[in-house]
C-alpha cells in the first residue's frame, strides 16, 4: 500500500484498529502516519514493511489531537521512520520483538514499553544517529543493529530484558545519576533483575556515558556486562560498577573517571575472561587522568576473582590489563585480587598497581610485566592453593623487579614462582613444598627477609643466582628438605654468610655453587646442611656446624678454612685449597664414605708445598683420596730421599675395606720412583696421621706402621699404581 498523504487510524469515534502481518505500507514525504489521530486507534504490526518518508512532516505520531488515543503494537515486521512523537493526546508504544529501523536522524522523547512479545525490541540505527529520551519499561529487552549510535539518556528506564548491541554504539548519557544505593532503573535497564546481560558484540560499542548505571559503589547489582571479541566498552569520564564481567576476546577501557576517589571503574565478583581470543583491559587520558579501576566489595575490604581459560590455545596471555587496578572506594584499603583458571592474566601498563590486599594465584599463570621497578602489585603475594599439579599455578616475570620488597610470599605445593630471567628481590619467602623457578636465561634472587620452607621444597634455575643478603634460610621441620640448585651468594656484606637454621634439611644441588665478596661462610643453626651437587667455594671461609649435620654428598666442596664440627662426606669432592696448597681444619670427626673423594696437592718436599688435613676428632677413611702433583713437581728429583707428607692428621684414624690412591694425576716421567704408598704413623702426642711416601718399585709392599696400631687395624700400604687408577686395599 503507497499513501501519497496521511495514513490514520482512529480518525473518527467509534474506531478500533488494524494489523499488519505483511506486506508493505509506504508513506510518501508528503504524508505521515496517525495512530488515534482523534479517536482511539490501535495498530498491531506483527510482520511486513511499514515505510515512513524521511521528509515526512509528523512521520509516525499517536494520540495527535483532542479525543486521540493512539497505541502503536511493534512486534514483528519493520518500522522505518525518522520522526516519533505523541500529539496533544495519549500515546503508546509498545515495542515488542520487531525492527524500528532509523531511515535519518531519529529523537524521540516517546515512552516505549519493552513487552518481549516475539523476542527483542531491535532498534537499527542504519548508519544515523537515534537517541531515546523517553523511559524504556516492560520486561522485554533491547538490541541494537546498524551502523551509526543509539543514545539512551532516561536514567529513569526499568526494562528487565537482556541488551544485545549488535552492531554500532549504544551510547548512555544524561543528568548527573543520583539513583542511590541499588536503584531499579537505569539507562541500561533495571540493575537488579537476576541475570541480566548487556552484551557487546564483535565491532560494537557500548559507551557509559554517565555516572553509576549500575548504581553507586555501595550497590550490589544483578545485571552484568557481555564483551565479546571485536567489542568495546568504553567511558568518558564516568564512574561505574560492573559485577561479573565477562570478556570473551573483547576490550574494556577506561577513558578516565569521575575524580580520583571514584575512578573508572569498579570491578566487582568475578571477571570470567573466556572465548577464542585474548581481551584487555586498557586505559588513556583522552578524557582525564582519572582511569583507574577498583577491585573489592561494596563495603570493607574485598576480593575481584579473575577466572582466565586459555582463551588463545597457548602461552601467551590470555588477559592483558594495563590500566592502573587499585583498592575500592569502602576505604580501609587491602582489596585482593584472585586469579583462577588455567589461562595467563598479565599486569602491564606504564604504571605502578596500588591495590593494596592480597594476590593471590590459585590457578594458571599471572605475568607480571609491568616496566622494570615497577610494583606489579603493592601486597602480598601467595601462589598455589595446594590443589593440583606442581606448576598449575605460577607467577612469571616478564621485566625485572615487579614485586614490592616488602612483600611477604607464600609459594604453595601446586606453585611456582618463575623468574624468567629476570632479577628480583623479594621480602619474607615462605616455600611450603612451593618452587622458585627459572625457565629463561638468567636472573638474580635477592632476599630483603627471611626464607622459610618447609615440607620438599626448591628454588631452581641452571646458572642462576640466589643473594642470601645476610638473612636466614629456615628450613622448619625434621623431615623437611629445600634443595638450592642456583648459585648462593652473600652480597649483603664481606665476609659473606650463609645462614641456615630449624631442624629440615638444606641441600645445595645440581650445578650450584656457594660464594660472594670476601671469605665465605656457613653457619648451621639447626637441622642439616648437604652439598649433592655444583661447587661449593668458601674461599678461605668456615662452616660454623654449632653441633648440627654437615654432609658432602656429591659435587664438589672447597676452600674451606675451617669446619667447626663434624663432616660427613658420603660422596662428591672435598678440595682443601684448588692448586694452592694449604691446611683444613675440621674441629669434630671426618667420615669418608665409599663414594666420596678427598684431593691433595703436593708441590714439593716441605712443609707448606702440600695440603693437610688437620681433624680434631676421628677420620674414618673409606673413599679415595686422590693426589695432585703440581708444578711439574716429582718427588725424588731434587736428591732429596726418605720424603715423606703426613696430609691427614687425626686423634684417630681408621681405614675401611674401599680406601684407595687415586693417582692419575701423579704421575712420574723423570723420578726413579714409580708408585705410592701410605701408612698410619703415630706422631707420639696423642695424634696419628696417614702419610703418604713414594716407592722405588711398582710391587705391592705392606709394611706395619708404629707398634701398637696393628692392635686397631691400622695398616701401612704400598701400591702399584702404574696404571693410575685406585687398587682397592686389603686390610690386614
């Protein structure tokens, strides 16, 4: 039907109404469109084409003139218009699920009533600008298509339906809100329907175009935000709640804020970051510089959950938050972020996190990647929740320095602090069966408190650097391990210290070594200290066991001055001073195990051109000691006979079944001698040493030593060692 003039229904009394199930009403520029014009009309549109010309003069217009009532029923079809109005008399609009498509600029101030007969409302912008100044009710929703922006301005709107933004800008503006505490209606809609959504699709935007659409920061509301890829939710310069985000791949950004205590936004409940594609969380100043975010609850402190899934299928991360997240507006501060889900959150952006509660990382990886020296966060700090695999809930820095000094730390069983390369130092460190880590070249990790482990604990990384800084490592519980695979320095002053105490056990593992300025030292308050792996190098210092257990099970122990205690040494390499002979002295007892190997050197004939090993209590020898000629020494050259080099001496010494010469680096080409011997001489002060002495023949010789040993089983051997390997003795 083409109406070159007006098309009224409800001109005359006694009028009803129509409908439109289909087909096309076209209304020329001319004409314009009357629903109750002076009588009552009624117009239910459930399908077809109802086209008002632009240039129309009223366009579509209820209730014109006296005695009109006009109700307009859009539940199907199309209604494409640029002109809606209500005359003098009543009008209605109720919009259930058809298309009000904008055929040029569109502003109406009529009210419409949302009923969800046939689904959503659908209003298609159609590349125009359409703004909405009446209140929006009912219980149907709202969907916007089409290019161009839909601008809601009445605060006072309470549809309970969902909001699907489809294509284009919806945009809120108006009044300053001052809906108070939990309001029922909004821009957006009621806030307090249970499980609204407002949901934002790939390349449309929702602008929040005034204050608390959601009610102000005290409120609790129901309704939540939907930003799917290619989405964006934006501000300018507004303050508002969002209660369980949901971003799946889409943008929320913060263009500034109301002022510095009600900043951007407040992020409330659970921000569920899901989809296919990574999302953000970004900021700028185009508006202010007030484009913080808040996490917590309504009053006191609080906690924001982020729950990222691996929305990208791989490492990188998932969620990127670069704008500022700091405490929530209750006051009192100490507003905590929790992040779970297998996915990778990552702290970004210019400047420092001020949030000031706890972080705490259930599950996946939190990366830090803030600008070096920059707080990534400024609380403390607990990763793992002691569910799950060790490695399902780490932290990794992406640039050093991220964490505040002061913070306390708490690694879990399922926890792993990554360093990634990067150096760090960090405050009170708790590992409880927890792991510090690095899986990327190399890094420094600097103690500004204690270290504190318990249950089996690590702190790993080939190459890698763990600065003590004078503080103490504790290692609770009898039982309890924390093995060091990094290498241990003290550079808080010389000489350098390591400190160990509570009754587990520490054990220096793998490729670490032990050093730092000057003389260094171990100092063990309790429990146990085991060397199984790397280099220990205490250039000239001493191990201080204060009656605890020192032990060298593999790797390699050297430049010791002094062990005041006992040392157990079941395996590895005890060096007395590397190619620079000297004394050791250990106070207590030295056990040698099978598998351990203690080295001499011997660089002539005198006192001071070889090692000693001055023990206080007893040595029991059962391993290899091994010797090394240095300098091109040989013994025999210079003329000098009868030499002979006591570098073990001991309150008692006894030899076990697996004692042997290692000799393949002594060697002779010009001496008439041609092999090694050693025997337990009593030195007739209450002290015995093993001497060692050369042979002039290869030939196996045993040979007693003092009268009186032979009663303890001390033995004197001479052994070919033409092939310079160790020949097990016999004990005689």
């Amino acid at each position: 039907m083409n109406s070159g003039h007006d098309f009224i229904i409800g001109f005359t009394s006694g009028s009803t109404g129509s409908t439109q199930s289909g087909g096309t009403i076209n209304v020329a520029a001319a004409g314009s469109y009357f629903v109750g014009a002076f009588a009552t009309g009624v117009m239910t549109q459930s399908g077809g084409l109802v086209s008002i010309n632009s240039a129309s003069p009223e366009g579509l217009r209820l209730g014109h003139g006296a005695g009109g009532n006009g109700t307009y029923n859009l539940n199907g079809g199309t209604l494409e218009l640029s002109k809606l109005s209500i005359g003098t008399a009543t009008g209605t609009f109720n919009f259930g699920g058809g298309t009000l498509k904008a055929n040029g600029t569109l502003s109406t101030s009529v009210p419409m009533s949302l009923t969800g007969i046939g689904g959503n409302a659908t209003v298609d912008s159609n590349g125009n600008s359409v703004t909405f100044s009446g209140a929006l009710s009912g219980v149907g929703g709202l969907t916007k298509t089409g290019t161009g922006t839909l601008t809601l301005s009445n605060e006072f709107s309470s549809y309970a339906g969902n909001v699907l933004i489809s294509q284009g800008t919806l945009d809120t503006t108006g009044p300053p809100a001052g809906l108070g505490l939990n309001p029922t209606t909004g821009q957006l809609g009621n806030p307090q329907t249970v499980g609204r959504t407002v949901t934002v699709s790939n390349g449309a935007v929702l602008r929040m175009g005034d204050n608390d659409l959601f009610g102000n920061h005290g409120s609790t509301p129901n309704a939540s935000v939907v930003i799917d890829a290619g989405g964006l939710v934006h501000n300018g310069g507004f303050y508002n709640i969002l209660q369980n985000l949901t971003l799946n791949g889409g943008e929320l950004r913060a263009n500034g804020g109301a002022n510095a205590s009600f900043p951007a936004y407040f992020l409330r409940g659970t921000v569920t970051v899901g989809g296919s594609q990574a999302s953000t969380i970004t900021a700028n100043t185009s508006v202010n510089s007030f484009n913080q975010i808040q996490l917590g609850v309504a009053a006191g402190a609080g906690t924001t959950t982020f729950n990222v899934a691996n929305a990208t299928g791989d490492a990188n991360s998932d969620l990127t938050v670069s704008a500022v997240l700091q405490d929530g507006p209750a006051g009192g501060g100490g507003d905590n972020l929790t992040k779970t889900g297998v996915g990778t959150m990552e702290l970004a952006g210019a400047s420092a996190n001020t949030y000031s509660g706890l972080t705490s990382v259930n599950d996946g990886t939190l990366a830090l990647n803030k600008p070096a020296s920059t707080n990534a966060f400024a609380g403390n700090l607990v990763i793992g929740d002691t569910v799950g695999l060790m490695g399902s809930a780490v932290v990794r820095l992406l640039n050093p320095e991220q964490i505040p000094d002061g913070s306390t730390i708490t690694i879990n069983a399922d926890g792993v602090l990554d360093l990634f390369g990067n150096n760090e130092t960090v405050g009170p460190l708790t590992l409880a069966d927890g792991k510090v880590d690095c899986t990327s070249l190399t890094d420094t990790l600097t103690l500004d408190g204690t270290l504190t482990s318990s249950g089996t604990s690590s702190v790993g990384g080939a190459n890698d650097t763990l600065d003590v800084n004078g503080q103490t490592v504790t290692v609770t519980n009898l039982g309890d391990t924390l093995t060091v695979t990094r290498n241990i320095v003290d550079n808080s002053a010389a000489p350098s210290q390591l400190v160990k105490s509570g009754g587990g056990a520490l054990e220096i593992a793998g490729g670490a070594t032990l050093g730092g300025p000057g003389d260094v030292g171990i100092d063990i308050q309790g429990g146990t200290v085991s060397i199984t792996g790397g280099t220990v190098d205490l250039q000239g210092g001493n191990v201080q066991t204060n009656g605890n257990m020192f032990n060298l099970a593999g790797g390699i122990l050297q430049n010791v001055d002094t062990i005041f205690g006992t040392l157990n040494q079941s395996g590895g390499t005890l060096i007395n001073s590397l190619n620079s002979p000297d004394t050791m002295t250990i106070t207590g007892d030295y056990t040698l195990g099978p598998l351990g190997t203690f080295v001499v050197d011997i660089a002539g004939n005198f006192l001071g051109d070889y090692d000693i090993y001055d023990v206080g209590g007893t040595a029991n020898l059962d391993g290899v000691l091994k010797i090394n000629l240095l300098g091109g020494f040989e013994p025999g050259l210079t003329g000098v006979t009868g030499i002979f080099w006591d570098v073990l001496v001991a309150d008692m010494i006894t030899i076990g079944p697996n004692f042997s010469l290692d000799t393949s680096m002594a060697q002779f080409t010009s001496s008439p001698y041609r092999g090694w011997a050693y025997e337990i001489v009593d030195l007739g002060d209450g002290r015995f040493a093993l001497r060692l002495f050369v042979t002039p023949e290869p030939a196996s010789v045993l040979v007693w030593g003092v009268a009186g040993l032979a009663a303890l089983l001390y033995a004197r051997r001479r052994r070919p060692e033409s092939t310079g390997k160790p020949v097990a003795p016999r004990r005689r």
